[in-house]
C-alpha cells in the first residue's frame, strides 16, 4: 500500500469518526433544548446509546490501523467534556 492512500484513508476515517461524534453533540444539544431534561431516563438512554455506538465504531477503527488509539480516546474524551459542559448549563437553566 503506497503510505499516501493510507493516510488519507486515516483522515477519512478520522473526519467520519468526528462527524459521527459531532451528530451526537448535536442529538443531545436538540434533545436539552426541546425534549427533555437531563435527568430524564430517556436522555441518559440516547446518550449512553450513542456514546457506546462511536465507542465501538472507534474500536473497529483502530482495529484496522485507520485511527490511533491515542486518537480515538482524545475524540471520546473531547465529546464527553463537551456533553458535560452541556449538562452543567442545563442544570443552571
């Protein structure tokens, strides 16, 4: 494989990696502002669905060389500061 097809590959599967976990912020954003609050089990339900579905989306990314462990952890943290963020201001609503 010439070294350039695979970084390039890397990166897409890096911005699809990053994409899927910015929909997320996204979902849970839609989801405070308009449907419910954050400790409702319906809210909990979507998010632990959605952390779990990129935790293992990640997981078949680094299996396959296409992300860095240290890479899919650093975009799993980065969401859930931002999730938490989000949750605090709710809460202060």
């Amino acid at each position: 494989m010439i070294p350039e097809v695979a970084v390039s590959d890397s990166e897409k599967a890096y911005a699809l990696l990053k994409a899927d976990a910015d929909k997320i912020l996204k979902l849970i954003k839609v989801q405070m502002d308009n449907l419910t609050m954050p400790q409702c089990p319906l809210y909990e339900e979507v998010l632990d669905t959605q952390m779990f579905g990129l935790s293992r989306e990640i997981d078949f990314a680094v299996r396959l060389n296409l992300v860095s462990e240290a890479d899919g952890k650093q975009l799993l943290d980065n969401l859930e500061r931002q999730l938490n963020v989000l949750h605090e201001a709710a809460q202060k609503s």
